[in-house]
C-alpha cells in the first residue's frame, strides 16, 4: 500500500492544496484581456469592450438559403439570357453541389419596385418588408466559404463548417453574461422542419455548458420536463434543490471543475423557469391588433410568425440572443412556388417584428439580423433523375441579407453584383465580417473575445473578420 499521501490525490486536489488552485490557474485564461475573477456566476452580466449600441439579437435565420434573385437582387440581364449558357469566363473554376457549371441561365421569376427613401428595389413578394424599407439596412454583397447546407449553416453559426465551436449566441452568453434572471440567457426558436447543421447551430462547443442555446417547444411545456410530476410539490422540490446543491457546491470546493457550476446554476435555472416559462408562452395578454398584425395565434401553433412573437416577449424578459430559425427554403425544383410559398410564411412576421419593437421603444436596444446561409446560381437546376425542375442550385459566392435596429444605418442599400448576380463587385461582405459586426454592436471586439481551448486561442471570428463600417449609424 503507497504511503504517499501525494500519490493518492489528483492533479486538481494537489494544485488547491498547494495554494494554487485549478481556479486560480483558470484566471490566466481571458476573455478579451481580462480577468474573470471577482464573479459570482457564469452568467453573470459583464463589462463591455466598448459602449455597445444594442443589449440583445433576434436572428431571424431563413435554413436553407432564400434565392436573392427572387427576392432582392434584381437582374433583368438573366431575363435577357434565359435559357443560354453563361459565359465560360464568369463561371471558371466554381464549384456546385448539384448542376453543372455550363447550366442555362434562368430569369427571375417575380416583379421588383423600388421602396421608401431608400429606393431599396424589393421583390413583389416582400410587400410587408418593402413598406418598412427605410428601416432596416440592406448587404447585397454578403459571400461565405461554404457552398453545401450543413457546413454553411454551421459556418454562419458557429464561425467554423464542423461541429464542435460555440454558438454565437454562446460567445454572447460568455462575453455578456445575462440579463434575464429566470430565463436562459441563448434561447433557440424552430419553425417549418428539420435543420442541417442540427444541434450543433446552437451548441456551447468548448465553452461551459452554462452557455449552451436552449430550445424552446411551441406547443406544450417550452421545454420537456419542466414541469413536476403529480404528488411532488414545490416545496418537496426546493428542499431536494437545496441538498444537492450543497453537494455540488461542497464538490466544486474539491476539484474546481467549472461543469460543476454550471450544473448548479442550470438546476436554480430550470426551477426559476418553471413559473416563467409558461407565462412566457401564454399569448393572452397580447392584442388582436398585435397578433394580427404577426399573423400569429394564441394557440402556440410553432409557426415562423408566434416565433417572431415569442422573439420580442424573449428580449422584454432580458433574454440576450434569441435564434428564430425557418427552414423550408432550399429550392431546388420550382423556385418559383418555393419563394412564393416561404415568403408568404415569413415575410408579413420579419416586418411586424420591426414595427412591433419600434412601437414599443425597443428597436434602439435591439438588433434584428435576417439572412440564410448562402444564395442561389443565376443558372438553373433541372434534373429529371431527382425530379427537379426550374430551381436553383447553392450560390456562396453571392447573397443578400439585412439587418435593423440600434447602431444600424437604417434605410440603406449596400454592396452590388455583377449584372448575372454571380459574384459581388462592391463592398464585399463576408460572413465573419457580419459576425464581427454583431459583436461590435452588443460592445465586444471580435478580436478580443478569445477563450483558449487545449492550448489554442480561439474566437467567433476566427483569424478573420472586420467591421462592416457603412451599415454602422
């Protein structure tokens, strides 16, 4: 039997009894250069780099990617061409996921009018947005590494094509902290099927699991298990509440692992959400005009429109980033009926969602980003073996999003195409670009939010990433 005491610890207990302790080593580890000490609980709000023009996100991400071309980029030269090949020297060296590159170019299919102060040219299927264009900010040079679902998904996401970084609305979690006391801090809105990317868009990869989105169910409970079973009440709960977190507080003294905390504060989480998340969900205080106005009901159906609703009811409770994803808009046969179909669906909730938040005095602290993961080919998908006719193919190299709200330059236009639509020829905007911008907005530098992984520094933004000044108010 050893008899060295030294031999029978591990490497956490020898380092606390030492006086060093794994926390106090933990403090090297910095976050935007500065130290985490001094801090009651992982989420607890944090200093910013800079004064942040906005206190949360809603974004309104369209899974799928929504054909510009039908949408916002007009090119009547495509109407021009239908049906002849595009040139050779535009589509040199391009990679697609389904089509050749010699494909026929196919026109756009909708009618486009110029809006507001703006001008902003609008397709005939953005009604709603088209009357609120003086609002937001449009980029129509927005390009991205990633030309099949999955990765781009989790590119825009996540800043990396593979699972396993964090989440935006994770390094927001991280680098802010929350606001909302009974509320998580990253909460996830699904409408209209299935994602790619999965799990993994909202995932706290390599940051604590305090951090991590959270799902919320549109019918039912918001979140499964919530609710106590028949015979256990709150009071039975609280004491048990109690005890184990006494255990886990005493573990945590022992070998200072940060799981244990955030086990800790998800248990206090869960508990203080189970009285305000279904007042959360309960749409009976809200107006007909309001509900109208959304297109939503008051049955919770989990559709794009109650999300947009439950979005705005999120950041009033002081929820910081708030993910509303739609999918349905990968259109590879009949672009036509699929944009017709999804803008329906989307278009009136987007735009309500603005006037909502500027109605009620919260547009200012608040930024609305809209976009999906890339854009559609100016050349058209037809393939009679997958039955795909008149669609279109992934298009990373061009595609249109906007944005709204605090610190934006509202009522503007912003980047060009080429007149195919095919490549950006004016002011480029990649997506770690959009990435850093929302950081810059919420009063963080992306190139000083850094948590260090397995020797590694790492951040949203990657080794990339600026400013996109001209849409900054």
């Amino acid at each position: 039997m050893n008899s060295n005491p030294l031999l029978n610890q591990t490497r956490r207990q020898f380092f606390q009894d030492c006086g060093v302790g794994v926390g106090k080593i933990a403090l090297a580890s910095t976050m935007a250069g500065r130290s985490i000490a001094n801090q009651t609980s992982p989420i607890a709000p944090k200093r910013h780099h800079h004064t942040p023009k906005v206190k949360n996100v809603i974004f309104l991400f369209q899974a799928g990617a929504p054909s510009q071309l039908e949408l916002f980029d007009h090119k009547p030269k495509l109407a021009e061409l239908e049906g002849k090949p595009i040139p050779p020297s535009v589509i040199q060296g391009q990679r697609y996921a389904f089509i050749q590159p010699d494909a026929a170019v196919l026109g756009p299919r909708f009618k486009f009018t110029r809006h507001g102060q703006s001008g902003a040219e609008l397709s005939e299927m953005l009604p709603h947005l088209g009357a609120i264009a003086d609002e937001i900010a449009v980029l129509k040079g927005c390009t991205t590494d990633q030309f099949n679902h999955a990765p781009a998904q989790l590119f825009y996401n996540t800043g990396f094509g593979v699972p396993g970084r964090p989440a935006m609305g994770s390094w927001l979690s991280y680098g802010l902290g929350s606001e909302a006391n009974d509320l998580p801090s990253f909460v996830v809105l699904k409408s209209a099927g299935n994602l790619s990317g999965g799990a993994a868009l909202w995932s706290s990869g390599f940051l604590p699991t305090t951090h991590v989105g959270v799902p919320f169910r549109s019918t039912g409970d918001p979140i499964l298990n919530v609710a106590n079973p028949a015979g256990y009440d709150q009071k039975a709960q609280r004491d048990t509440l109690d005890l184990i977190g006494k255990m886990n507080r005493r573990r945590l003294g022992l070998v200072g692992d940060p799981e244990i905390e955030t086990r800790i504060n998800s248990y206090e989480m869960a508990y203080r959400m189970q009285t305000r998340a279904p007042e959360l969900m309960d749409l009976k205080g809200e107006s007909e005009h309001t509900l109208t106005m959304y297109g939503a009901s008051r049955n919770g159906s989990g559709s794009y429109a109650n999300n947009c609703l439950l979005a705005r009811r999120l950041i009033e409770r002081g929820v910081r980033f708030v993910q509303v994803y739609h999918a349905g808009w990968d259109h590879h046969s009949n672009v036509e009926g699929g944009v017709r179909g999804q803008a329906r669906l989307t278009d009136r909730s987007s735009a309500a969602l603005i006037k909502d938040l500027k109605m009620r005095g919260m547009l200012d602290e608040t930024l609305v980003v809209w976009s999906g993961e890339f854009g559609r080919t100016p050349m058209v998908e037809s393939n009679s073996a997958l039955g795909r006719k008149l669609g279109r193919d992934h298009h990373p190299q061009a595609f249109t999003c906007w944005m709204a709200g605090g610190g934006i330059k509202p009522g503007t236009v912003i980047g060009a195409t080429d007149e195919l639509g095919f490549h950006v020829v004016e002011d480029k905007v990649h997506v770690h670009d959009i990435q850093a911008t929302i950081l810059h907005l919420l009063g963080l530098d992306h190139e000083r939010l850094i948590y260090t992984f397995q020797g590694r520094p790492y951040r949203l933004t990657d080794v990339h990433g600026h400013l996109v000044k001209k849409i900054l108010a």
